[in-house]
C-alpha cells in the first residue's frame, strides 16, 4: 500500500555522519506532527542511511558529498517536485527540538511570513556573537540569529532556493537570507530553545581553519551582496 503524503509541509535533514541521532530525530517528527520527512545522506560512511529509514524517512542519497546547503538544496527541489507547500529544514544532530515546529510553520502556513528562522541568541559563544556581529554589519542583515539552520520557507521562498541562482552558495547562512532579502521575501525570527549537540562534531566549526575559511567566504559574499542605501 502506498503512504499518503502530507503535502501540507515537508521537513529537510542534511546528513553526514548522524547515525547516533539521525533516527531520535526523525521519529519525533513523525510522530510528534504527522509531518513527511526527507534526509538528503551527504554520502555517508556510517549507518545514517538506514537508522533513517527505519524511523519512517524517506532517504534521498547524494553520490558525491555537496555539504549541508547542497543537501538542503537537493532537498527543495524534490519539494518542488513534489508538490509540497512549506519546506522546514532542521538539523540531524539533535539541536533542533520538534517542539517548536508548530510556531516556525504557523506565520508562513497564515500567510503573515514567506520565511520564518528559529532564534536562540542565548546559544552562541562569545566569538560566535562576535562573528554574528561582523557578518550583519557586512552584509545588513537584521535577523538576530542568521546562522540557523532551523527554518520554515513558503512555497515562493524554497522555489527561489531551488533555482540555479542559489547552487553556487556554500553555506544555509548570510548567502540564503541576501537572496530572499533581495527578491523581497519576508523572514522573521522566532524565538526557539535549542539543545546542545549529542554526538559528533560541527561541519561548519570543526577546526580553526574551516572556522577561517569560513569567516572570510561569508564576509566576502556578504559585502558583496550588500545593498547599498542612495
């Protein structure tokens, strides 16, 4: 028998490497909201492809690593497909509580958002505020909390997403919320707690060089993309 879809929202987890959390994390999804959901595995090398389909996911496996953005992009587009109406993108570590699902869907379910970011300031470390700091200022973002993964997108907002326009993005942050900033896009920010990671370590964080690397990319895209008032 085949499953009925809710086409109401589709929920996107990127993972690489998340079998002590991946299935925790879909189960409570499932079956916390009822909600469909996909992880896109970044060509994993552990068991996340099948803790996530024991949970209830559906897998889309990627053959080559493309990183969190180009799972998550990977993720849109059979959304797109798909026929879904919403997209919320969540983490497979565990941060990410599902909680919270039912206040990041409802402003973009009434209309009142195109997307919503769950906030949790409280979470960052000092140089990370920092860096939230450097990287509004550059790029004149006002979203509180811009490095989160945590977010709810209308069907205009995850269409944008899954064009050409954003597949040359890197990271889900500053490069995401320029582009629908400047397709004029509403995001608003909703105040969420997260929890810290379970297993694993960071993809983004994991080493001073990556954290470099990615300081000067974003500050780069970011300048660069930045409107300029007249």
């Amino acid at each position: 028998m085949t499953a009925v879809r809710n086409l109401r929202c589709l929920v996107v987890i990127p993972a690489h490497n998340e079998q002590g959390d991946i299935a925790q994390v879909v189960r409570e999804v499932r079956e916390d909201h009822g909600l469909d959901v996909v992880v896109v595995d970044d060509a994993s090398t552990d068991a996340t492809v099948k803790k996530a389909r024991q949970a209830g996911a559906l897998v889309l496996p990627l053959s080559i690593q493309l990183g969190a953005w180009g799972a998550i992009q990977a993720g849109m587009r059979y959304a797109l497909r798909a026929g879904y109406h919403n997209v919320l993108t969540m983490d497979a570590d565990g941060q990410h509580e599902a909680v919270w699902i039912p206040n990041l869907l409802g402003p973009v379910e009434s209309g009142t958002s195109d997307v919503t970011i769950g906030c949790c300031v409280r979470r960052g470390s000092w140089m990370r505020k920092i860096a939230w700091k450097i990287l509004k200022a550059v790029s004149g973002l006002t979203r509180e909390d811009i490095t989160s993964g945590f977010r709810a997108y209308n069907r205009d907002a995850f269409r944008l997403l899954a064009s050409r326009q954003a597949t040359l993005l890197e990271y889900q942050d500053v490069g995401v919320l320029v582009l629908l900033r400047n397709a004029g896009l509403d995001t608003h920010d909703v105040e969420v707690t997260m929890l810290p990671r379970r297993s694993g370590t960071s993809r983004v964080y994991h080493s001073w060089f990556a954290v470099i690397y990615y300081m000067c990319h974003t500050i780069l895209l970011g300048f660069s993309k930045r409107r300029v008032r007249r």
